[in-house]
C-alpha cells in the first residue's frame, strides 16, 4: 500500500503529521496524535475523542473505531487515488459513560450527526445557542431542538445523569424515522458495530413501506423512501467483498439472491426498494423503462459508475431514486426510492432515445432490413403510446440495422478468421483475402477478399456448361466497393453462382485478379465462353488469365451505347434482328437493311464491334448456349440485392447461407422429376413442336428432311439432318436444342425427343449439379482468432453529395417514375395534363372578385 499524507483536524485546527506508511499506524496511535491539538480544548485522554473519516467511495463519513475499518479506509483512499487522509476528531458525549463512544458511534453511522460546539455545551450540562445555519442540514439549534422533540425530557436529564438507554435511543430514532413519511429520507450510513449484535434476518418480516392507496405500487416492498429493517441489516457489511459473513443467521449471498432484480411476470419493469442490479448500466435501463411506462421525464443529479440520484422534472414533485455500487464491485443497489408523484404525468416530456427506439425494433428490422418509417412510427405509438419525430425513427432504424446486421466499420475485421473458418470446414474450398500492410503491425488495410466453394466447383465440372457470366455490382454501405460475381446455368437453365469477390473498384488489376483465382479453382480443360458487359478492366483481364477462352458482349449493353447516338424504333427491331440470327443471311440481310435506313448506325457497329462475338451466328458450338444477354448475372445481383448494404462479412454470411439452403432445395426438387430432361427444356421443345406442326416436311431418305418454313415471306426451305444433328437456320448447333424445323422432322420421323437432347439437359445432370453440398460453419463467436491480423476498412474518400443508392438507368430502359408526376385530368380522363390545360375543357367565364352587397344601417 502505498504512502499517505495524515491531517488531523478539529474545531477548524489543522495538524499536519507528514508521509506515513499505513502499515505501520493504528488507531489508538492516531489518537495520540489527536491530543497534541485537542489537549488545550480539555480532551486530554483518548477516550474522550473520537476520530471520523470520510469514506472517498460513498461519500459518508464513518467512525474510525477498528482497525480493520482504518484498514479498509486506506484501502478505499487509495483506490480511489487519494492521496490524503483527512481525520476530523469530534468530542465523546458524555465521556464518563464507559459505553458512550460505542453508542455515539452507532448515532452517528445512523446519521445523528452533533457538532463539537453541541456536544461541549451538553457536556456543560447548558443550552446551545443557534450559530450558523446550513442549508441542507439546517442550524445546530435545530440539532438540539430536534432531540428534545424526538427523545423528551426524560432522555435529557438521563443524559445529565451519565446514564444513556441504549434501547430508548434507539427506538426513538426509528419512531422519528418512521413517522418521516412527507420529508425526504437521510441516506444511512454503515454503522460500525459487531455482527453478532445485529438481529436475524430472517426474523424480521417485510414492512409495507407506504400506506398511501392513492399512489401507484411498483412493487410489494417498502416504497416510501426509508429502509426496512432487513435492508438496514445488509447494509452494515455490503461494502465487504467477503461472502461469507453472517447477517445472524442468514450469509449476505442470501440477500443477494432474494433482492437480484428480477423482470415481473407480467414482462413489466418495476422498481423495489433495494433491489441489487448487475452494474449501474442495467439499473439506468430498467429506471428508463419504468419512466417510459408511467410517462414522466427525470432531472438527473449525478450519473457516475458508483452512485446515481435523480429527480422528477417537475421540482414540486417529491419523488426521487438513489443508487450506490456495493464496495466489491459485484452489483448496484437501489437505496433509497420514493414513488409517489404529485406532479401531472405526461407523455410529451417522455425522453426516448434513438438507441433505446432501435432496441424496441430490432426484431422488425431482423425482418425487413428496409421497412418503412410509417410503420415503425405506428407499432412505437400502439405499444408504447409514444408519438416519436420521423428523424428519431431514421436514426433509431440505422443503429438497429448495426444492431441486427453489425457495424460496417468492423465487417472487415475478422475476414481472416472467417477464412479460416471456411477452410476448416470445407477443406476443398478456395478463401483468399489480399490487404495492405500499414504502420500497425497487428493491423492491415482492405482490399480484396475471393471465395469458392467446393459444392460450386462439383456444380461446374459436372453438371454446368462451360459458360460463365461475369459482372460486378455496386456495394451500397458506409464504405462502398464492388462485388465481383462468376454465375454458370444448370440443365433446368436456372443460375449457379460459382464465386465471389470483394473489391474496392472494377479495374484490370481486380479482374485479374479474380479471374487468375477462377481459372486456378475451375479450370479442367474444357473451353470456356465468357459473357460480359465489355467493362474495359474485362477487356484485358480475359486474355491473360483464359487464352483459350471465347468472349461474347452482352447484346443488352450494346445497343445501350448503341441507342446514345442512334436511337429509333425501326434501328432497334433490326439491331436486335441482327444480334439474334442464328446464320449469316439473316445477319447480313440485318445489317444491310440497318445501312440503307443509317448509315452512321451502321459504320457504329462495325467500328465497335470489330474483334467482339456480339451475333448469334459467330457464337461457338461447344458451350450450347444461344443466349445474347448476359441477364444470368443481372439476376444474380438482383438476388443478393437485399444484402448489398450490409457489412462485408454478414453480406458474404447471408450470400452463403442462402446457397446452402438453395443448393439443398434444388437437389430435393431434382429427386421428384418424372422424365428424364429438365422440365424448363422440355416446355421449350413442347412450343417448340407447336411450331413444327404447321410446317411441311419432305423426307430424303431415313434421316434428312426438306422442311418449309412459312413463317418466313416468302416461304423459305431448310435441310434438316437427324443424323448430324443439325439445320440450315444454324440455331440446333448453337444451342444444342433442336430447332422448330428439327422438331418437324424427328416428329415426321416417329422418333423419340429424348435421342437428340444432350446430357446437359437431363435430370441427372441436374442432380449432378446438386450432388455436393455446402457445409455448416460455426457460430462467429467460435471462430479461432490465430496469429493473422484485424482488418480495417478501407480508406474512403467521401465524395460531394449525398450517396446514391439507385443505380443510373441507361437511355434505352424506362425512367422510374414518382408518383407526384402522375397527373390525370378529370375531364378527358387523359393523362400527363389537368383540367386548366384540357383541350376538351368548356370555356367558363371566370368569375370576378366577390364584392360586398350587404347594406350597412346606422342607428
């Protein structure tokens, strides 16, 4: 224990002592100390004095009588940091008593406080005069005053006797105490005596605290300000740690156990006089709870870790709470509490925060991460009967998205721990995480983080065409970035999303990147056709990553820049006409037509365009996929589109989650197929063969056809050979689906559809797709933390303006439009004009100004 600084003082006399050890003083030698100041005042002897100290934690002082006290006082001073110990000596009443000092020690731990002044002139056997008067305290003439009223006249003259009642003291006190029901209770110090004088716990019965039948209980307990006697017989050693001491015949964990707050059993939060609270926190949210269900507003006094004390906001209003930290630090008690409310309660001064609305509804948020303000405002007013500002409710929802969701400034931070989660419980699963390093070494920034599964990868290399959609979607929290997404098609033609990748922006070096780890993880031989956007950071990134790979522009993004400059119906039917023709007549026949109607439109395209695969005729056979568009991964973005806003972790966590419950679904849906091909497919060949019923077909030989297409003006002819598996429009090579003109043929043939479909297409390939699946990851919480750095988010520079959150619609698609412009008129019930600007409006003469006809008559 560390040296202190001694003072004594008394009557306003200070002597200072100097540096002590603390283990090396005791009681009685700090009262020798005493008598150098007090010796000149006639207390020569220490059994006239007695020394007080005031306790840095509560704030009460105490008798210092023990030296297990003194000790525990050091203990406190220097806890606290103090590094002065203060002693202020007050004189014994009535020395000659060999009992005095232990029974003014118990006054004045029960708040009895006398002044030296009082106490000589009762030792005089005189009257005090009235000195000074305190403000909270009132005037030692009111000291005197009161003990007169409160112990009459027999007690003064035992006093003068020598002779103190013990038992009349202090049952004169408690009356006093009792009958105090208007005023505000005194906080009642730890009196210092012996354990085993103090009576049983468990023979004392709870007391009612108030009477009072017009206020509102909280509870079945004392209320009405004043402790009981069961809480004033724990309070002599709540401030010891030690649990084992006896209150009679019951421990203080006893105590503990009976008065732990407990929330009703109606789900309602109610105070009770000492109640023992996890730590000031929990107390402050259970007061906040009981103010927002009765409907008043407090004046806080003090708000500190070891003590609280509030008052209502209305100052005529009595009602009040008191809370102190028991000593060992191990829970927060309720002192002192008087509930009744003489004040007009209100619903308009209820303070309710954000933090508090986002508690209330998280549960709402869970649900639907964008739900409307309206809604939270209505449930918030039925519930809780708070009307609560439209901008509080904003707040509220963001901080319960963080609640729910987490805080995107830490959805970076454990990415290396969630790798690692990954390769323990997929083995055969790709995670990498790229960052730069910084001046911390425990700490890295940001930047890109790729994963794959194994259940994507058996998806690929056994069930999938070797066709892969690439595109990136705009990540939409605090610090932005993009998703990088690789999605292949099943035999039923549904989305299969093969991996993922968290970046800072869509440029070469990312693209390389992902793709360099796609093609190390997919990568089995076969030749692979891209589809994308044509995002320039693609344009490079394909060729060095994938040689060998076909690229195909997304026919959906070319006419968007196409239509900038060249925009007109009869330009898009033949664009799309041209984009989709299966041969090279009807491509060229396209695009010739497109040169004669513009001939800019026409030299556009072939200057673009030039090196790109963007017509179905140059599409290459091995992929069987007819498809133009890259509409795969548009749909993809629009799936995840939910969690896009969300912390880079619980986004990549509900992406995974929802690919496990798919990949499941979709295995369990295979399993119940009836025929052999996927039923996507075959409703296609079902219209399919609609269409070759109304054609006429000519054999030539067992195995090709002559077929007439009138559909075509004038009607054309097209060679179908069953045997090769091909047709003159050119689309059966391409999509590896037998065209209407095929189907005319197998169908003139008697043949069976299921010979000419590929393996792509069949139910088990479908299974094949589904066969492996995702494996359960343990819960965040678990996760090993490793010798891998935390991650920081990456560096954001906050552009101007408030963020956007739609992305820009291109020139070629429909502008969403807002309700205020709807305008319809009620004359012509026509749209985009009102009445005034109707042209089937009837001319009606405005009237004029209203004038005032109404005679006046004087008197």
């Amino acid at each position: 224990m560390s040296t202190m600084k001694l003072v004594i003082s008394f009557k306003g006399e200070k002597h200072h002592v100097g540096m002590i050890n603390p283990e090396d003083w005791t009681v009685d030698r700090i009262k020798a100390e005493a008598l150098k100041i007090t010796t000149v005042h006639g207390l020569d002897t220490v059994g006239k004095i007695l020394l007080t100290v005031m306790n840095p934690d509560s704030k009460v002082k105490v008798v210092l009588d023990s030296e297990y006290g003194m000790k525990c006082l050091f203990g406190f001073h220097n806890l606290m940091g103090v590094t002065t110990f203060e002693v202020e000596v007050v004189p014994v009443l009535c020395p000659q008593n060999p009992d005095a000092p232990l029974i003014q020690s118990l006054l004045f731990n029960l708040g009895v406080h006398l002044s030296s002044e009082v106490i000589d002139i009762l030792n005089d056997g005189g009257t005090p005069e009235v000195t000074h008067t305190d403000q909270e305290g009132g005037s030692n003439r009111d000291e005197f005053d009161d003990m007169q009223r409160g112990y009459g006249h027999e007690a003064t003259a035992t006093i003068h006797e020598g002779e103190i009642n013990e038992d009349k003291l202090l049952s004169d006190w408690s009356d006093k105490r009792s009958d105090n029901d208007g005023e505000e209770p005194v906080v009642q110090p730890i009196p210092t005596m012996l354990v085993d004088d103090i009576v049983s716990v468990d023979d004392i019965d709870d007391s009612e605290g108030s009477e009072d039948n017009q206020c509102e209980s909280d509870s079945n307990r004392g209320g009405d300000g004043l402790l009981d006697d069961d809480t004033r017989a724990v309070e002599m050693v709540v401030n010891s740690s030690d649990d084992d001491i006896n209150l009679g015949s019951v421990k203080f964990t006893k105590y503990l156990e009976k008065h732990e707050y407990k929330l009703d059993a109606d789900g309602i939060h109610r105070l009770r006089l000492g109640d023992v609270f996890r730590d000031v926190n929990h107390f402050r949210q259970v007061l906040h709870e009981v103010m927002i269900r009765k409907g008043f507003n407090i004046s806080i006094k003090y708000s500190e870790p070891q003590r609280y004390f509030a008052t209502c906001k209305e100052a005529s209003c009595p009602w009040f709470v008191k809370g102190a930290r028991l000593n060992d630090r191990n829970g927060f008690w309720l002192r002192e509490y008087q509930k009744k409310h003489e004040c007009k309660l209100t619903k308009k001064s209820v303070k309710v925060t954000s933090t508090w609305v986002a508690e209330m509804i998280k549960g709402h948020v869970a649900i639907d991460a964008n739900v409307k303000i309206s809604l939270l405002k209505n449930y918030m007013q039925e519930k809780f009967r708070l009307k609560i500002e439209k901008l509080t409710m904003y707040r509220a929802r963001e901080k319960a998205r963080i609640l729910v969701y987490g805080d995107h400034s830490k959805g970076y931070e454990k990415l290396f721990q969630y790798a690692a989660a990954i390769h323990r419980a997929e083995p055969g699963a790709i995670c990498k995480v790229l960052c730069d390093a910084v001046t911390i070494p425990e700490k890295c920034l940001f930047q890109r983080f790729f994963v794959a599964f194994p259940a994507q990868r058996n998806a690929f290399l056994n069930g999938c065409r070797p066709f892969i959609g690439i595109d990136g979607c705009h990540l939409k929290g605090k610090y932005g970035g993009v998703l990088l997404a690789a999605v292949a098609s099943d035999a039923n033609k549904g989305i299969v999303p093969l991996a993922l990748c968290v970046c800072e922006i869509e440029n070469t070096e990312t693209w390389t990147w992902f793709l360099d780890h796609l093609h190390s993880y997919l990568d089995d031989g076969r030749q692979v056709t891209f589809i994308s956007d044509r995002q320039k950071g693609l344009l490079n990134a394909i060729p060095n990553t994938w040689p060998t790979a076909y690229h195909r522009a997304c026919c959906r993004h070319v006419y968007a820049n196409f239509a900038k400059e060249h925009a007109g119906a009869n330009l898009r039917t033949l664009f799309w006409k041209a984009a989709k023709s299966s041969n090279k007549h009807d491509y060229e026949e396209a695009m010739a037509h497109i040169k004669v109607e513009k001939l800019a439109a026409y030299n556009w395209l072939e200057r673009e365009l030039q090196g790109y695969t963007w017509s179905m005729h140059t599409y290459d056979r091995n992929c069987k996929v007819e498809r133009t568009d890259n509409n795969a991964s548009e749909c993809f973005n629009s799936w995840i589109l939910p969690y896009r806003d969300r912390p880079a972790l619980s986004m990549l966590e509900e992406i995974r989650c929802r690919l496990m419950r798919r990949f499941t679904k979709r295995r369990n849906e295979g399993n119940t197929w009836q025929k052999t091909i996927a039923p996507r497919i075959y409703k296609e060949l079902d219209q399919t063969f609609k269409k070759g019923e109304k054609m006429i077909v000519q054999p030539s030989g067992d195995l090709n056809f002559q077929v007439m297409d009138k559909s075509y003006y004038p009607a054309r002819r097209f060679i179908v050979k069953l045997e090769d598996k091909t047709c003159d429009c050119g689309f059966w090579e391409i999509a590896g689906l037998p065209c209407c003109h095929a189907m005319a043929a197998i169908g003139y043939a008697r043949h069976e559809i299921e010979e000419y479909i590929p393996f792509c297409f069949t139910k088990q390939a479908y299974i094949n797709t589904y066969s492996v699946m995702f494996s359960p990851i343990p819960d965040e919480r678990t996760w090993e933390h490793g010798d891998r750095p935390l991650i920081d988010a990456p560096i954001v520079r906050k552009k101007i303006g408030r963020p956007k959150k739609c992305r820009k619609r291109a020139a070629t698609e429909p502008q969403k439009r807002s309700r205020r412009f709807f305008v319809n008129c009620s004359v012509c019930g026509g749209s985009n004009h009102n009445v005034r600007s109707c042209p089937l409006r009837p001319s009606v003469a405005r009237p004029s100004k209203a004038t005032n006809t109404n005679s006046q008559v004087s008197i």
